[in-house]
C-alpha cells in the first residue's frame, strides 16, 4: 500500500487549484456525480470529542474514498493537534485498499477552511478588508491565513472568544499575517464592524442574533456539523434573506439549519444548494439583508482533494 503523509501533501498543495477542486466538489455532489454514503458520527461526551466517517466515490473513478476525522479539543494540552485523521483509497475494481493518506487531519482542516475562503470570494464584495473571526481554534487561524492570501487587502481582523486571555496567547500569529488584531468577548463587535463572519467554534449554545447584523454581510458558519453544535440561534436564519448549505440533507440533520427547522420546518423552502449556485455562477446576494451559509462537510470535498493529492503525487 502506497502512505502519502502530510509532509507530502503540504509540498505539491497548489491553493487556487484547491479552490478549483473544491467549487468541483460542490457542483458535483449537488448534480449527484459523486456518490456518498452516510455519515458515521461518534460523539465522546465525556471528552467533548467526535470521531466522523465519512465516504464515496466519483462516478467511474479508480478509487472509493474512506475518510475518518477525529476532533478531540483538549489534545491541545498534550501538544497535539485538536484535528486527526486519515484517508483511504480503495481501488472500486478490485476493493482493494491501495492508498492511505496519513494527513493527520490536515486535509480536513484545510477543506474546510478553504471552502469559507471559496464561499467569500464568491459572494463577497470584490475587495475585503475586514473580517470578523468567531473563534480562535485552527480554523480560525486558517480562515484568517487564506482569506489574507486571496485578498492581500485585508488589513483588520476581528476575533470573539469568551476567554481574552486565549485571545491574547494566540494574537501573534494573526498579526503576523499582516494585519491589525481586534480581540474580543462580545461577538456583536464582531458583528457590527464586519460584512464577512465566519464562525468556527464547538459551541452548544447560539451566541450570534440578528439584531446587530449588518446588511450585505455574509455569515459562514462551519462549527455545527453534529446536530448538537449551534452557533447561530434560528431566529438569525429566520430572518435571513439567502440561505446557502453544502448539503440540504446533511444540514437539516446535522447544521445550524437543523435547529431552526425544528422550530418552523417551511424555512427549508428558501434554502438553496452551493452546488447549484456556482454551477449557474449567480452569486444572489442582496445588499437589503444578510446571508447564512451552513457548511457541515461534505465526502464530495475530500473526495476530490485525495483526487487532486494523488495526481500530483
């Protein structure tokens, strides 16, 4: 069996490629090209720690793609990254495993990261300069690193967390993309001096509410992938005007939209596929309200990174 470790990949990673790849990924997976199977979750209340599985194939490719993501929060005290995991290639002739991509979560993280990043440049204005960062995890940072390497304009970034003192021990890093750094533990600071949100915490209970929400902003929610994490409360989909998911399926069960459904299940109606967007390539902003795009993760994007990952390897 032939490893690719992350070492390898990060050589040969290519971002606008990436972002090619991952738009691929999307429109795909809406025009049910790539072929998913359900997802596995795991949760391990006790440590605050999921395990997902996630897989499928595209449509006459050589491999069927296995993925198992781990995210254990408190790995951080132990030195190790909070994101793990693995890939596996199967080849869809003989069912033979014959690739596995030791990427320590690393594909994961960047998928994510880049598919906010992608969504922004999409539907944002030409030009950002601002962004407002609800949390201060991995992705926040990643957020932050590749929104600054598709907009080299950007020049403030916002970040909430409850705890300013985490704020402060991880400031550096973000001034050291070459921007000016606003901390702090009210998100509607956040929310009133930023067109672009993108929100990445575990957290359990909504803190964001439409109240000082801007119009034009696009909010891009990644942390709700489990039907149990919530950052938005439903009224902030309610009153949205664009509502934008990866998957309908996967986020009316798993997304912020699978709490809001609860409360008025016709909010589902108004709510549109990416897929289907970028594949009409109409962005449907308005600049009379806000828009909510809820991203739980799709197979379809690891699917086409491990693609892109073994032809350049």
């Amino acid at each position: 069996m032939k490893i690719i470790t992350q070492e390898d990949i990060v050589k040969k990673l290519n971002i606008n490629d990436l972002l090619f790849e991952l738009k691929k990924s999307f429109i795909y997976y809406s025009e049910k090209k790539i072929i998913c199977a359900p997802i596995t979750q795991t949760h391990f209340s006790e440590k605050n720690a999921d395990i997902h599985i996630k897989s499928g194939y595209l449509k006459d490719d050589k491999y069927y793609y296995v993925k198992i993501a781990s995210g254990f929060p408190d790995n951080y005290l132990k030195n190790i990254s909070p994101s793990q995991g693995v890939i596996i290639a199967l080849n869809t002739s003989t069912g033979i495993p014959e690739v596995l991509i030791k990427d320590d979560g690393f594909i994961t993280d960047t998928r994510t990261a880049l598919s906010a990043t992608l969504c922004a440049k999409f539907f944002a204005s030409d030009k950002i300069e601002s962004l407002g960062i609800m949390g201060n995890g991995i992705q926040a940072y990643l957020n932050a690193k590749y929104l600054k390497f598709i907009f080299p304009e950007l020049k403030n970034l916002y970040i909430y967390g409850r705890n300013i003192e985490k704020l402060k021990n991880i400031q550096q890093k973000f001034v050291d993309l070459g921007c000016a750094v606003n901390l702090t533990d009210d998100p509607n600071v956040v929310l009133m001096n930023n067109k672009i949100i993108i929100c990445t915490t575990s957290s359990k209970e909504p803190y964001l509410f439409p109240e000082h929400i801007i119009p034009g902003t696009v909010i891009i929610a990644l942390g709700a992938d489990d039907g149990i994490k919530q950052e938005l409360s439903s009224s902030v989909i309610f009153q949205a005007k664009n509502v934008f998911v990866d998957s309908l399926d996967q986020c009316l069960k798993y997304g912020e939209l699978s709490h809001a459904v609860k409360q008025k299940p016709e909010i589902q109606s108004k709510v549109l596929e990416l897929g289907d967007i970028f594949a009409k390539n109409e962005s449907y902003i308005s600049k009379a309200g806000y828009t909510v795009i809820d991203l739980t993760g799709l197979a379809a994007q690891d699917i086409m990174m491990s693609r892109y990952i073994l032809n350049e390897l």
